[in-house]
C-alpha cells in the first residue's frame, strides 16, 4: 500500500486523505484556499506531525497563488499574513511552522526578480518537502526495525504511519519494515481516546498492509505489559526538546512510565524537523487543548450531558529518563540525550 496523505494536483489544489473518514471510507477533499488548509490541520482532516507541516507548507504554495500581488514585496507580504493563520492551527507540533517558516525563506530568495517565479519556487519547495518526508520515513524505518525482533509483540501508541506522514511513517512505519523484511511482528495498538486514532486509523493501516494486530482499551497497556506480552513499546513525537524529553499524543507519558516500570524498552520515532533545540525541556512546549465535546460526545457520541466539566490536553510530556532510545533519520540516539540529539539535528541539516 502506497499513496500520499497530501499532495499537490495538476488543478492546483492540496489533496488530502480525509483522516476523519477513516476507517469507514477512504475519501478525499481538495482546497484551493491556504485558509481552508489551515481549518482542515485544526479540525484534524489532516494529522500527524509530518504530515501537517507538508500540509501546511501546500497551504503557503496556495497563498502564493491567492495573492493578488504582482511585485515580489507585496506577494511576500500576503504570505506573512498566511504563515500567521497556518502557525496558528496546531501549536504543538513545531513540523508545522518550521515548514512554513521555510517556505517564507524560499520566498525571500532574492534569486526572484517576479512574483511568478517566487510561486514556482515556492511549489517546488513544498513537493520537494513532500518526497524529502518519504525519504525521511524509510531511513527511521530502516534503523528502528534493527530494534525488532522475530516474534515480538509491540505496544503503538496513536496513530504514526502513512496517515500521519506523506507516505510510509514513523514509528509504525519501523514496525512496518520489520514486517517488510519477514519478521514476525504483532501489535498491541492502544486505542489512543478521545479521537481513538489507535482504534481508527492505526488498525486500518495494518489492516491493508497485514501486520498482525489487536486493539486493546488504553487502560488495559499496564495489564499486558505484567504478563509479560509485550516486548517494545514504540510511539512518535510531535515536538522533541533539546534535552530529549518528547511531546506526543496524550497517554504516551503513562505507557512510557508503565514501560520502565517493567523493564521493556521504550522508543521514540520522529524526523529531525520534529525536534525544538529552542526548548530546552518538554516543559517549555505548549500543549493544545482541543474541544471538550471530543470527551464529552465523541464523533457525536453523547456519552455524558453537554454541562458536565471535562478537560482535554491533546498532547503530553514524557520525560527523555523514560525513553530507551530516539529513532531517527539519522540513526538510533541513545542517552544521554542532550549531545547526541544536537549532533543529530546538526548532521541532517548539513545533508539538506
């Protein structure tokens, strides 16, 4: 199974894969508006880190055509106005306005002497983001399956496969290569509330792709991880601290915490553009907190009445001391994470 969560159409428009469908049916919709690009990162049409940073920097190729501007001043000066309401989408994840923070260097080129040519170079940057994630993801995919064994059982956490990239994945894309390459792998996927993207979205990608799973309560991770049938648990980051500690999806500081309890490795998978050296912790990072009605009445489930009190964090912070190891492009990072982590970002900025 291969095809791109987001990408660019011959009509100009961003096409994506309307996550909210899934597993139900596989739609999807097109925008020819970067506003329209910026509601459908915030209402989770499109999710995962990576994949809202592509999103995202589609949704500036957009603006770049949108602009009513024929000098290169004003058309930049419409893009700073559109780089605004995309940063502001989701602030978590930092892949989505360091995508469009790039997108504004491109256009700031002084290479442009028209606005026509700032708009072609602005849609080859983004389709070259777009092919430099699937690279990406097949490089992390490549190092983390030397992680797995034959016959292990893997606790995944939310959703980080081909759906929460542009193609392939993070850390179920690890789990998916070491399936590629023969091994024997089952998964645990927890079912990752109030969205259930564990339930959805991960169980339909191993669904296509036949790796071995079963969904399991999130509050059930404890319990099969005592019995001994887990081996790794692995999950994905949405922004990365300079000293390793990992935002993700709400619930991955608990199952980290559980991990070391009993003594199973815990592992982090994310591309280099996923880490903040500017946050020195995990504390510093903020953290979205998404409608309440997402707890309250669940893809318009009423589970209680509208007036009960509710909150709803879509992120959390696991500390890098519970995490055994950082999976990225350019290899297996193993604490202390502080150094390495920097040398890492470092190395994969060079290549670039």
């Amino acid at each position: 199974m291969s095809m791109r969560t987001v990408e660019w159409t011959d009509q100009n428009r961003v096409r994506m894969i309307d996550q909210r469908q899934v597993p139900w049916q596989l739609a999807f919709v097109e925008y020819n508006d970067f506003r329209e690009v910026a509601q459908a990162i915030s209402e989770m049409v499109v999710r995962g880190a990576p994949a809202i940073g592509v999103a995202a920097a589609f949704g500036m190729v957009l603006a770049g055509y949108q602009a009513p501007a024929m000098d290169v001043g004003s058309l930049i000066e419409y893009l700073e106005v559109a780089a605004v309401i995309l940063k502001k989408a989701r602030p978590t994840a930092v892949n989505l306005a360091w995508a469009v923070d790039h997108m504004l260097t491109v256009a700031r080129d002084d290479i442009y002497d028209r606005a026509a040519d700032v708009r072609q170079g602005l849609l080859e940057a983004a389709q070259r983001l777009a092919d430099a994630d699937v690279a990406t993801n097949k490089q992390m995919a490549t190092h983390g399956a030397t992680l797995l064994n034959n016959g292990d059982t893997v606790l995944h956490h939310c959703n980080t496969g081909m759906l929460a990239t542009v193609d392939f994945g993070t850390a179920l894309g690890v789990i998916r290569m070491a399936h590629e390459q023969g091994k024997s792998i089952h998964v645990l996927l927890d079912e990752t509330r109030p969205r259930l993207q564990g339930a959805r979205l991960s169980a339909w990608e191993c669904e296509e792709l036949g790796i071995p799973y079963d969904i399991i309560p999130d509050t059930a991770a404890g319990y099969y991880m005592r019995r001994g049938e887990i081996n790794v648990v692995m999950f994905g980051a949405d922004r990365v601290a300079a000293n390793g500690d990992v935002v993700n999806k709400i619930g991955s500081y608990q199952i980290a915490v559980l991990a070391r309890e009993n003594r199973i490795p815990c592992y982090s998978v994310f591309p280099t553009s996923t880490v903040d050296l500017r946050m020195k912790n995990g504390d510093q990072i903020p953290i979205e907190q998404r409608s309440l009605d997402e707890v309250r009445a669940p893809y318009g489930c009423n589970i209680v009445p509208d007036h009960y009190h509710a909150r709803n964090p879509a992120f959390d912070v696991t500390p890098q001391k519970y995490l055994s190891g950082l999976v990225t492009e350019t290899g297996i990072i193993l604490p202390p994470f502080g150094d390495n982590l920097e040398r890492a970002v470092r190395a994969a900025q060079q290549r670039v």
